[in-house]
C-alpha cells in the first residue's frame, strides 16, 4: 500500500505501522468512526430527491403485486449471481438452478461446486430473514451470522466462519489497501455497531453506503468481506428506507463499473473524497431502481403471458408457471415428485408447457430437464435500460 497516497488532513482515518511488513504492508489504515467529518453539499441533493423517488416508484411496483415472491426471487438470484462475479466467483445460471434444487457440498479446493455452492451460500444469506424468521437487528451479530451462512462448506471455510479475523489482511497482492490490524479490527466494529444503531443528520440511503464504505474499510473477516458488505447494504436500504422487501441491490451496478467502485472506495480513505462516492451510489440507485422496475414488469407480463397461453389447462401447469420464476429449470423426476403424480403424466405435462412455449427442454441432460429461457432473457440479460 502506498502511504504516500494517504493525504494528510483529507483521509478519513490514521496511518500505522506493522511490524515486520513487507514494503507493500508496512502501513495499515484504521478509518475514524463514523458519522464522517463531511458537510452535505447542495449539489448532491437533486441527485438524493431522484434517488428517493425512483426508489419509492420501486417499492409501489413490489407493494401491490399479489405475490411479490414472484419477482423477488429471480432479482436475488441475480445479485447473488454478480455480487459473486465482483469476487471472481463465475457460474452458469442454469446450472445455478440445477443445483439449487439439488445442493450439495464440494469435496476438494478443485470441487466445481465450490463456485455453485457459494453463489447458493449467497442466495440463502439475502433471504436469512425471509426464510429463516432472522429478526436480529442490523448488528455485528446478524453480519456474523451472514459471514457464517455464506462460507458454509465452501472454500474459505476454514477459515473461522462468523468469526471476525484475528489475523493481518489485504486487498491486492501487491497491497493495494491494507486495513487494520487484528487488535484493532474489535474497536474498530464496535464504533460501527454503534453507528448503525444511532441517528445523525445523513438521509437513511446515503447512511447506508457510508456503512458500506466503513465496513469495506475495516475488512473484519479473513475472507468474504466484500459479499458480506454488499448484503449488510441490501437490507440495511431496504429496513432503513422502509422498504417493503428488499427491491434494490446494487451489485450489477458495481459489478458494470467495477474498477470505479473499487477506486472510490479507496479514494474516501486517501482523500476524504466522500462527494464522488455517495454521488457514484445515488447514480447507482436511481439506475437499479429503474432497472428492477422495467425487469419486473417483464416478469409480470410473462406470467400473465404463460397463464394466458395455458387457458383451460390443469391447475398443476397454472401452478408449475408460478414455481417457474423461483427456480426455472425442472426435471421430469422432480416435476414427478412435486406433483405427487406418475413419470408418464409428469412428462406428458412438461411436454405441454414445451408446445405452449414456457419451457424449452435442455439437450444432454439425463434425466430429461426443461427450463425457461423467457425468464432467463429478462432475469439475466444486460442492458435492459438502453
């Protein structure tokens, strides 16, 4: 890391040394607590007001679906698949699914379902407190919890999962950024605990991307640091913003825009440059959120699509519609079982929602697998704004 890039009187924390450092981590950089040292500048408020009603527009979107599952689940399995991808970790989303029907834990470091595991790992730390009734507040104990459920059984797991690191880090080889030692990784977290149960003068959604600076900056765990931060940013926005669910996740904005997320982030601790971050995350905001909008109205309309096209057939394909936009990718087998019906019958349905166009059988797949590629399209395509 170079010092030398840590302005005097402009960066947002202190300088020390370590010990036996190579010339890259002879210097760590511990962050003043939070609330920053920052006056709000006017010009930042427009861009705050779009933010907020964008965000609103979204959240109305979500409010009155009959059933807003429909068009969660898909969202989260997008942001669990590129939150993943900002970290190196690259899957296939119809093998994703696949495996999500069925997981299972890697058995080597070399373990091709290692990647899938930890994007599954992903998916079920963004719905801790939908599925599993995880009411903890926003504390170092729910953000332990999610560290815990992200690394389970996967590479990295052994090292102290929901246990915050008792050992030096880095970002970058050669050190980019190097955040504070172990002895000081403790204050450091309490201050921000104490944060993100205070109130100050700072907007809820720009509160809660000064968090996300601050926990990135304190790096507490041994690995998954930057998951884990983007997940604590998904549901700090949603409770904080008082969401009905969480609509909005960032990750396909920082994941687009890689190299300049990364550069800010580094650029609040050098310069105190918060400006060009909080502005960055409001732009971010206003795009996901119009983004999601337009993806879930797809969403919408293809369900109303597949029904329409599906008109005098049984309830078990009105039903396997539905299930579609949570997992869309089906085998005969589990089709057989979630039914309760035989093979034949089983196939005979799944051929029928074939002709009517919902589903499109996967070539090479034994058992005999079928999934959507509408809902792919919409899910998974790029760009849907341009």
């Amino acid at each position: 890391m170079d010092a030398a890039a840590f302005k005097p009187g402009w960066m947002t924390g202190r300088l020390v040394p370590i010990p036996h450092g190579r010339p890259d981590t002879a210097v760590a950089f511990i962050p003043h607590p939070l609330p920053p040292q920052w006056t709000w500048p006017d010009r930042l408020w427009p861009l705050l007001l779009e933010a907020r009603i964008c965000l609103s527009r979204l959240d109305g979107t979500g409010k009155h679906l009959p059933n807003p599952e429909l068009l969660l689940r898909p969202m989260a399995n997008r942001e669990a698949q590129l939150s993943s991808q900002l970290e190196g970790t690259t899957t296939d989303p119809q093998q994703q699914v696949l495996f999500q029907i069925d997981p299972g834990y890697p058995i080597s470091v070399g373990d091709p379902k290692n990647a899938l595991r930890e994007v599954f790992n992903y998916q079920r730390a963004l719905r801790l407190r939908l599925d599993d009734g995880n009411q903890l507040p926003l504390s170092l104990r729910l953000i332990r919890d999610l560290h815990r459920t992200l690394l389970d059984g996967v590479r990295g797991s052994d090292q102290r999962p929901g246990e915050f690191r008792q050992i030096q880090n880095q970002i970058g080889r050669p050190a980019r950024y190097v955040p504070p030692p172990p002895a000081e990784v403790p204050g450091a977290l309490d201050a921000l605990e104490k944060y993100l149960h205070a109130s100050d003068r700072f907007d809820p959604l720009v509160r809660a991307f000064l968090v996300h600076y601050q926990f990135e900056a304190i790096h507490p765990f041994h690995d998954g640091n930057g998951r884990v931060g983007r997940l604590l940013l998904s549901l700090a926005i949603a409770e904080w913003c008082q969401l009905s669910s969480q609509w909005l996740y960032m990750s396909p904005y920082f994941e687009a825009r890689r190299d300049e997320y990364m550069n800010l982030l580094l650029a609040v601790s050098t310069d105190g440059a918060w400006e060009p971050w909080i502005g960055f995350c409001l732009q971010g905001v206003i795009a996901q959120a119009r983004d999601t909008e337009i993806r879930c109205d797809r969403l919408l309309a293809l369900q109303q699509d597949f029904h329409h096209r599906l008109r005098g057939g049984s309830l078990r394909l009105a039903q396997m519609v539905d299930r579609l936009f949570a997992t869309p990718v089906i085998s005969v087998p589990q089709y057989q079982r979630m039914f309760a019906i035989t093979h034949p019958t089983a196939r005979s349905d799944l051929r029928k929602l074939a002709a009517a166009g919902v589903v499109a059988q996967l070539p090479g797949y034994d058992p005999i697998t079928y999934y959507c590629p509408p809902i792919y399209d919409v899910t998974y395509g790029d760009g849907v704004l341009d």
